[in-house]
C-alpha cells in the first residue's frame, strides 16, 4: 500500500526510506545515474477499476499485453 508514502507525481510516489532495495551488482555509473531505484509507479483513477482486456482492440495490442504478462511471470519465477 502506497497511500502513506510521498507523492512526487499524480501516478508516481517514493518508497518509503526502510524499504528493502534489492542487490544491483554490475551497474556502471550510467546505469547507477539513470535507473529507478526509489519511485514506483501507482495506478490513478479509472485504471484501478478497469479492466484493460476490455480495451484491447487489435492484434499489435493483444500481442503488447501477452508479452507485458509473460515477462511478469518470468520475473516471478527469478524471483
């Protein structure tokens, strides 16, 4: 829950200072000055309620969101 923590944009909020970042070995200093390590990303308005299957409407789109839920699963498999 992400209510309690700063809101730094309408659909972006801080972590929280405690929050447990996980290890990120082989960054260069690029990669150290330019990826997301403490926002994250909080659904607004009527993306909570919505069903997006609803929304899909052609090929290219239902492809994006197939390949948007098999990375998430592989990322929970990683994990």
């Amino acid at each position: 829950d992400y209510t309690q923590c700063k809101k730094v944009t309408v659909s972006y909020r801080t972590l929280p200072e405690d929050y447990p970042l996980p290890p990120c070995s082989q960054r260069s200093e690029l990669d150290q000055s330019v990826l997301n390590d403490n926002l994250v990303s909080v659904p607004t308005g009527s993306e909570e309620q919505a069903s997006f299957k609803h929304m899909r409407k052609n090929t290219y789109e239902e492809s994006l969101f197939r390949c948007e839920d098999e990375r998430f699963e592989i990322d929970m498999v990683i994990d």
